[in-house]
C-alpha cells in the first residue's frame, strides 16, 4: 500500500499558487486532533479549487500539476471523470478553465464496473463517456475543481488538506452547520489570516460569498 | 441438506407440515431452486396472493456450510407487484442455519380458511406450527422482541410486518442479523404479502445441535475456501472500499456520472449529494461510535463486511447502516440530504416490513403529485408512517410506485413491470436500462449484477461502439448473477472474480470440492441459462409479452441532465437479449 505521501507530493509551485490565491482569498487555518482530520474529508467529495498552468492532459495536470504519482493514478485510481464524463484515456483528455475532475478508487457493482476505465464494460458507459478529438489546449492558468471521493479522498485528501485547499464559503459553512457537537472536540486551534479565533467561532466568521483557503494541520505535528 | 419442508396452510383442520426428500430438485439451491419450483407447481395465471401460489425460501447451494460469504437466503414465489416470476434474496442467519438442518427449501403451500395468524417453529427435531394471534399488527422489531423472549438470541427469525399482513405489493420479509435485529430483507416483488396471504407470521430457526456441513472432498475444500478468503480481502472493493463506506460508496461516483435520478427520475444529479454520500455516512458513524459502527458484516461467514449500525445522534441505536439504494430512495430520489431522516425512514420500512426501493419511489411520484413537497423529510417520514397504520394513503403507497402513479396521475412513473427502478437512471448507464427491461424480475439492478464478463469469457469481446453491445453485456451479466445467486453467495463477490482469476477458480473449487465434483466457467453459465430460460417461459405463461421489456416511454423523450441523454436502445435490440 502507497503511503500518503508517496501517493501526493506536491510540487513547490502549489506553495506559490496557493500564496497567490491566499492573497485574494481569507486563509483558514484549523488544528485539529490527528483522527479529526478525517472528518474533513467528506468535503472534498464537494469539490475544491486548484489553479494551475494550463495546456495539459488530465494525466499530466494530475501527476506534474497536482504531484500524484503516476502509478498511483494508473492502480489506484480507477475512475476519472472530466466534467462528470468517464474518462477512458487520460492522456488524451485536455483541462481547460473551468472543468471539474473527478477521482475514484474501484467501486462496488455493475456501475462501478461500468464507469472504470478502460474496463471489459466499457461499452455500458458509452453514452457519458468525454470525448477528445480536437480539444484545444488553452494557455495561461486555469482554474480547476477536483473532487476526491472514498480511498482516493482518504490517501490523497490529508494531503491537499495540509498544502490548503480553496473551498466555497458558503459550502464550508454548510459544511459546518451540518455537525454533531462531538464534532467540535477535535478542535485545538484556529486562525484567519493568522489572526488567532476561536475554533467554534468558526463557522461565523467564514465569508459566505468567495472562496476560502482551507488549511489543516494536526495538534501532534503541531505540538512536535 | 436433503429435504424439503412443505407447509399446507390450507390444509383441512388446520396447517400441516410435510418433510420430504429432496428428489429431483437435488443439485439446486438459492434461486435456481425458488425458480425451479415455482415453475414447475406454480400455476403461472393463478393470482399471488390466491391459495395456488407458492412462497419458496431457500438457502443457497454452500449456506450452511464453512464456505465465507454464502449466507444469503433466496425467496421465490408469483409476484403481487410484477405478476411474474419472482427472486428476492437477504443477507441475515437463517440461510446458514437452515442449511445446517438440512433444509434446501421451506415450501409454504395453500390458504388458511380464516384470518388466523401463524408462527412456524423449526428445529433438529421438530417442527411446528402454532396459531398466535397476539402477533397481529406488530412491527418486525416487536415480533423479533418477543421470539427473543420466547426462545433466546441463538435463533434467527422470518418475519413480516404490518406491510406483509395488509398483503401489499411493496411487502418485504424480514430476516434477522447476528444482533437480533429484522434489519435484512428479501425486498423486492412483494413477497412479505404473499407470507401474509399464506397467514405466517413468523418463523423461527432454531439450529441448535446441528453441524457445519461436511464437503465431500474437505481437504481441497478448506484450501479453496483459503485462497477464497484472501481474494476476498485483497481486493480493493471487497478488501477495503466496501468495508470502509459500505454499499453507499456509490453516491458520489453515480451523481458524478450524472446518473443518479434525483427527484424522482427528473435530474441525474442531486446537489446535496455529498451530505448523504458514502464517505459522510461512514465518517458520521464512526464520529457516534457504538458496536459495528461503519463496518459490519450481515451474516456469520461475511469477510467483507459492507453493513454497519447507525445510531442517532444521542447514541442510540436506530437502523443499520441503510444501504445505497435505500439512501438514494429516500434522500436524492425525494430531494432529501439529511442522513438521520433517511436513517429513520430506513427503521421505520425494516420495522413495517417494506421494500425500501419501492417505497422510495412511491414517495418521490407522490410529491411528484404534490402530495408532499421535495425535500422535506418529515413530510417523507410521515408518509411511511401512514403505512404502519394502515391507511388508504399508506396502503396505495405501500402497494407501490405503479399504483401510486394510477393513483395520483401522474406520468413519470419509474417501473418496469410494475417494480420500481433502483438507483441508476438507465439514461446515464444504457446497459443497466436493458437489464431493467429485460430482466424477468422487473427493474431490477441486481438482476445483472454479476461482473464476472472476462472471466466467463463472455461480455467482453463485443464490440463497445454498437449498440447490441450494450444488449450483449446485459445478457452475460444476468446469466452469471442467476448462477451466482443460486450459490447463496453475496454478489459482491464479483468484483474480486471479475479481477482475480484465482480468486474465481477458488469460488469453483469451493463448489465442486463441496459436492465433489469438477466445476467449469461453462457449467456457471450453463445453470444461469437454464434459471433464466425456466423463469421468462412462467413470465410468458403469465401473459408476459416483448411489449413489457420496455421502459417507460419518457426515457426515451425525456433528456436526463446534466449530459442530456435519452436511452437509446432499440426495442429490437432489446429483443434480442434472450436469444442465446
């Protein structure tokens, strides 16, 4: 099994990119108890933003742009979706301003099996499959939303969460309305901007409108 | 296991009970079994819910014995819903300790000449059926209750609820798990009404003195089942997605796909997918704890464990952990993201004894109609309520998405054969649309579940730009989850086969070091062939014709978003699904 780490190593530019986002965007910065990261996960099944230069293949935006590993998005990662559409050939299949990425482990059932890439039941997917003759590739930074779903938000999501994630305000106060009150014992420090605020005060002080920066770190890599 | 149990409810001076050697049925188990018996002593015009029918529970072929994952239980009989053949399978004990007494089918025969309500009673050495009217109108939690009361927690139970007794087409029968619990059901086709209109209430399973059974050949056996187990476990979908987020893993990649129907089959894509995806059930679980929280197994012998327990947000137990389809029916089918309400909705059709697919649906057309609004769940939980009780309102809705759409008038009414779909719009995944036409079951998702294709060395090898690709596909995969089910192996095991060649030679091993004999791929497909040609000719002697292997005709009007798709397969194509 791949670890975190080998899974996702972000390339230095994400920092800067993040810095320039972080310029125009609140950064949220959460310590959390090292099990309470997980509860972040679910959203990123929502969507984050990256931005990243542009005139890539979804393989290539992944593994140079994002710094997943190569093998790991060929094993692991079993399906793909561009723009909610299947796809079969990732280096074939180009991002622009704009699209979504999807990224799956394997799934259970006929449907899992049908939306896999490159599967035997490839055919059954044929109508929401994303077709790539004659794409053109655009020049300049785009902005991408990716989502992670099941194992692939477990290994990859940690990751991303630590470098910063850009998420919809409003999304993130949802997110935080929707919890137990267990939730807010993870919990250890929090700040916007660097400016120290209380962890359950939170959700009050999120803009709802624009994006935020979502940063997590654990209480003991804190501590350490 | 070499009898057959047949209750004649009908019989003069009350039920008797009859037990009987195997006979020609020798070899069958799960639905090749329920499927054999019922076209053979089942008059196909005779109604469902008359004294003719027959329900049929079967354990599969290795319930009973060592084998991992071989718990589930088969139910057969003439569907009130569909008015053809039907299978419905559960997870839950009683499909292992039937096996172990011996049991390859309870038969349950006839009508009672009254009201009176029955409690069949089976162990080692006896069998007996009493009447106990003190268990009229109670919910499966109750009855359970009080066989636990009766009998200790050793036992498994049978049982149907308010849903069953009513005789109403959505009727589900209630297995129990290794908790006690009536939390696995044989859903779908209304077979709960059918125990109903046969007067049973409840039947207790008693294994208590019986061994595990033997295989003829136990040596290769205990290797097979070895190198079974750990297939199993290495898998990615068996070893790890399953067990971590259980069937709900489903949701997010489905609404992504654009297929996940959404407000009753208006949408493929539900904005609040997220908040009742996979991942938020199993982070939401294991935040609340309790015992077998996020992973959990339905049966002794699961080694991928997909089930859970989901407790309210005080701790308290609720439900189990409610599986895709039921979180699609009762959440993004009715605009509903709170995953509490969909848990209660789930509670509340275990307890009455209903198919929560159908009910699901039921819902979703009747806020269609206006008779509640998407997205407000307490209105949905109402409305489940009204089931319970018994009125008019319940009793359309629990008979049903077909007869709540007549009811109601309204259109988009999302059934083949009068079953409503599960959670796949057949826009989005076409081949899925032919299983949901084609299969003799009704719409029905599991009916070509069996991802076995390169395997069997069928599927594969069409071409995937045609059309009758899609139709081709459709077929192999029903063959093989007809076979399948007949083994009273859990379909999830299909992903590991599909992957694993070993992994699949081991599930042959298994079978043929059970019986001793030498099992192929060919023999598979050769018993799913057989299955599915026996139950489409009792379809066609039920007054089924190629007209009813047809979607609704707004799937191929109505373009689903966000992909705007219609399904696009051919009536001609689809008619050519069982010429084999």
């Amino acid at each position: 099994m791949m670890t975190i780490g080998e899974a996702c190593r972000l390339p230095d530019f994400f920092s800067r990119v993040v810095s320039m986002d972080a310029e125009r965007t609140p950064r949220l910065t959460l310590t959390v108890t090292p099990g309470g990261i997980s509860r972040f996960l679910p959203l990123l099944g929502q969507g984050f933003t990256v931005k990243r230069p542009a005139g890539a293949s979804v393989e290539e935006f992944l593994c140079r742009g994002c710094g997943i590993a190569p093998d790991y998005l060929r094993d692991r990662v079993q399906t793909v979706f561009l723009n909610g559409k299947a796809i079969d050939d990732l280096a074939a299949a180009v991002v622009s301003d704009g699209s979504t990425i999807a990224l799956s482990a394997a799934m259970p059932g006929l449907a899992g099996a049908v939306l896999r890439k490159g599967g035997a039941y490839a055919a059954m997917h044929r109508q929401i499959s994303h077709a790539s003759p004659g794409e053109s590739r655009a020049s300049g930074p785009v902005r991408v939303s990716i989502k992670l779903f099941n194992l692939v938000a477990s290994e990859l999501g940690p990751g991303f969460l630590a470098q910063g994630v850009l998420i919809g305000g409003a999304d993130l106060q949802d997110y935080f309305r929707r919890q137990d009150r267990g939730f807010w014992k993870i919990g250890r420090a929090a700040d916007i901007d660097g400016r120290p605020v209380d962890f359950e005060k939170v959700p009050g002080i999120i803009p709802e409108n624009g994006l935020v920066l979502l940063a997590l770190r654990s209480a003991d890599l804190q501590s350490g | 296991m070499d009898k057959i149990l047949r209750i004649n409810m009908g019989a003069a001076g009350g039920p008797q009970v009859k037990s009987e050697p195997i006979g020609s049925y020798a070899g069958l188990g799960g639905r090749g079994l329920t499927s054999t018996i019922i076209a053979k002593e089942v008059p196909p015009l005779c109604h469902p819910l008359g004294e003719d029918n027959k329900l049929v529970i079967a354990p599969g072929l290795l319930s009973g014995s060592a084998a991992a994952m071989s718990g589930r239980i088969s139910v057969g009989c003439k569907s009130p819903l569909t008015g053809g053949i039907k299978e419905a399978n559960a997870g839950g004990m009683a499909s292992q300790m039937l096996g172990r007494l011996g049991i390859a089918a309870i038969v349950l025969e006839g009508k009672p000449k009254d009201g009176t309500l029955y409690k069949l009673s089976i162990s080692k050495d006896k069998v007996d059926i009493k009447p106990d009217n003190s268990l009229k109108m109670l919910g499966n939690y109750a009855v359970t209750e009080k066989m636990k009361a009766a009998h200790g927690d050793k036992v498994s139970c049978i049982s149907i609820g308010q849903a069953g007794e009513m005789k109403l087409a959505g009727a589900s029968i209630a297995f129990t798990d290794m908790e006690f619990r009536p939390t696995r059901h044989a859903g779908r086709g209304g077979v709960g009404a059918v125990m109903g209109s046969k007067g049973v209430k409840v039947i207790v399973v008693d294994d208590t003195g019986c061994a595990v059974r033997s295989p003829k050949e136990p040596d290769k056996f205990k290797e097979a089942n070895k190198s079974w187990v750990a297939g199993l476990r290495k898998h990615a979908v068996t070893g790890q997605g399953l067990p971590t987020y259980g069937t709900n893993v489903l949701t997010n990649v489905i609404n992504e796909a654009g297929a996940y129907p959404t407000k009753n089959f208006m949408w493929g894509r539900f904005d609040g997918c997220s908040k009742i995806s996979g991942e938020t059930q199993a982070e939401t679980e294991n935040a609340r704890g309790g015992e077998g929280s996020a992973t959990h197994g339905c049966h002794r012998g699961c080694v991928i464990r997909c089930s859970g327990t989901y407790y309210d947000k005080d701790g308290h137990y609720l439900t189990k952990q409610p599986e895709y389809e039921t979180v699609w029916a009762h959440g993004g089918n009715c605009g509903i993201d709170d995953l509490d309400a969909i848990a209660m909705m789930d509670r509340l059709d275990d307890d009455f004894g209903l198919d929560t697919i159908e009910m699901g649906a039921a819902i979703a057309v009747a806020m269609e109609a206006g008779v509640a609004k998407f997205g407000d769940a307490q209105a949905a939980i109402n409305l489940v309520k009204e089931v319970g009780k018994g009125t008019p309102l319940g009793r359309i809705l629990g008979s049903g998405a077909g007869l709540t759409g007549k009811v109601f008038g309204v259109e988009r009414v999302p059934v083949v054969k009068n079953q409503a779909m599960p959670a796949y719009d057949p826009r989005g995944v076409q081949g899925i649309g032919v299983t949901y036409a084609t299969t003799t079951q009704g719409a029905d998702h599991t009916a070509g579940y069996a991802v076995t294709a390169n395997i069997l060395g069928v599927g594969g090898k069409v071409d995937a730009l045609k059309p009758e690709g899609q139709v081709e596909l459709s077929r192999n995969l029903q063959i093989a989850t007809a076979a399948i089910d007949s083994t009273g192996m859990c379909l999830f095991i299909a992903f590991a086969i599909l992957d694993q060649p070993e992994t699949f030679q081991a599930l042959l091993d298994l079978l043929g070091s059970f019986g001793g004999q030498k099992l192929t791929g060919d023999d598979v497909v050769g018993l799913g062939k057989s299955i599915l040609k026996m139950e489409r000719e009792f379809n066609t002697k039920a007054g089924f014709t190629k007209e009813m292997d047809r979607l609704p005709d707004y799937f191929k009007k109505e373009k689903l978003a966000p992909h705007n798709v219609t399904f696009k397969v051919t009536d001609s194509e689809l008619d050519q699904v069982y010429n084999w």
